[in-house]
C-alpha cells in the first residue's frame, strides 16, 4: 500500500475522533471565538488537532515509524494498514481533540474565577446553580451576576460592601 494513503487514512480516522470529541464536549460544533479574552479554538481545531496527534502518533510509535520515503523499496519494506491502527488513530484523534478542548475549559474556569474575586460575593444560592454548568456557561452567568449587582452574599451580610 502508498504510504501516503496509509497516512490520509490515519489522519482521516483522528479527525473523526476529532468531529466525535467536538460533539461530546459541552461546547457542541462551535465556531472560533474569542470569549473575554480567552481564544475558544472551535470544532474545526478539534477536527485539525485530532488529526495531527493521529497523524504523529502513527509515524512515531505505529508501524509508520518503519516507513523509509526517500530510500529503496524492497520486498520487506512493504506497507500494510491494521484496522487496530485506524481504531488506535481514531482513539489518539478524540484524546488529543480532548487535550485542546480541556486546556480551553481550564483557561474560561481562571477567568471565571477573576471575575468573581473583583467583583461582590455571589450568593450561597446562586453559586450552587452556577458551577452546574459548562466552564462557557459558568463565565457567562458569573459575570451576568456581577453585572447586575446580584452578588451580594444572601448568607454573610458582612461580606457586603
């Protein structure tokens, strides 16, 4: 088999694994964004990312690591494709999307939490119904909350300024 269609297929399977990891995120198939400063990459970096951690994880480590491309081909360098690579290229395609997809999450919760610490406290209450969310979501209603001067603290009064 061309080791360049060994290498479309691997790459294809980790931008599936990519698709399938912007679906199972709390995001959805997002667009990119800017969300408060923070860069929200979207599912078409799931999709490249996926493809790329398929892609070097294969040549590396896989049975592309023994392909020589500049060199002679001989009989023994014949390249064969296991599906147990797809399957693998797939796998490293939704962990590797889910890498970049954490690192986001991560990024809008410490925003979430700057927010917060300069703004009023926000209610016992409020709070328990704010973390049920996504980290997206969470910033959004932490500074919904702020915003609207809601914050005031309803079980510590002398939290109040």
């Amino acid at each position: 088999m061309n080791p360049w269609v060994c290498a479309l297929l691997i790459t294809t399977a980790g931008a599936i694994g990519g698709v399938v990891n912007a679906f199972l995120s709390d995001n959805g198939f997002a667009l990119p964004r800017k969300l408060s400063g923070v860069w929200c990459p979207g599912a078409i970096s799931n999709i490249l990312v996926g493809a790329m951690a398929a892609f070097s994880s294969w040549a590396f480590y896989g049975s592309g690591a023994a392909i020589e491309l500049a060199g002679n081909q001989t009989a023994r360098n014949i390249i064969s494709l296991r599906f147990s690579a797809l399957a693998g290229a797939f796998l490293v395609g939704v962990a590797g999307a889910k890498w970049i997809t954490n690192e986001v999450d991560k990024r809008l919760l410490k925003e979430s939490v700057k927010v917060a610490a300069t703004g009023r406290p926000i209610a016992l209450e409020q709070s328990e119904h704010i973390v049920e969310g996504s980290p997206r979501e969470v910033l959004q209603e932490v500074k919904r909350a702020c915003a609207t001067g809601k914050c005031a603290s309803a079980t510590n009064p002398a939290m109040v300024a």
